[in-house]
C-alpha cells in the first residue's frame, strides 16, 4: 500500500463498513429506548425529534398536531429517563443512543 489511490480505496471501503455498524448499532439502540415508552405520544414525539431534530416545542406540537399538554408531558418523561435534552436555545434534543 504505497500509492495515494491505494490508500484512498482503502479508507474509503473502511469508512463505508463503518456507517454500516454504526448505523445497525445506532437504529438497535433507538428501537431498545422505543420499548421502554408507555405512551404512544412519547414515541411519537421521540422519533419526530430523530429524524427532524433538533426542534423548539411549538415545532414539534405543530408538526405533530397534538396538544400543548400532550408534548409537555411526551418531553418531560423523555428528559426524565435522559433521552433529550433542551439546550440554551430552547431547542430539544435526541441524546446520544450509543455510549
């Protein structure tokens, strides 16, 4: 492994293995803090900050059609077990699901 080219394949092949891992470790994890949810709003509001995040709370009721104290409640269980975080900007957010 000498050339440029060589190593550009090979860092290439092994970046595009590791999205793979990541991204299987990283829909497991969702899908294991998913079952730990007891109300249907609290997975709907989790998995509309994953893939819109991050969100301010009028966004989210709004995109969700649902009720300001549905969302109030779905955001204070899911920053109770540690699984979003509101930063200084009023913006909610998914924390990591894989340590």
């Amino acid at each position: 492994m000498g050339s440029v080219d060589e190593w550009e394949v090979f860092v290439e092949g092994l970046a595009s293995e590791l999205v793979s891992v990541l991204r299987r470790r990283l829909y497991g994890a969702h899908l294991n803090r998913l079952r730990d949810f007891g109300a249907p709003s609290e997975k709907l509001v989790y998995l509309y900050l994953v893939l819109a995040g991050p969100q301010r709370f009028t966004t989210i009721r709004r995109g969700l059609a649902l009720g300001e104290r549905t969302v109030d409640i779905a955001l204070r269980r899911l920053r109770e077990r540690g699984y979003v975080t509101q930063d200084s900007k009023f913006l909610y957010w998914i924390k990591d699901a894989i340590s």
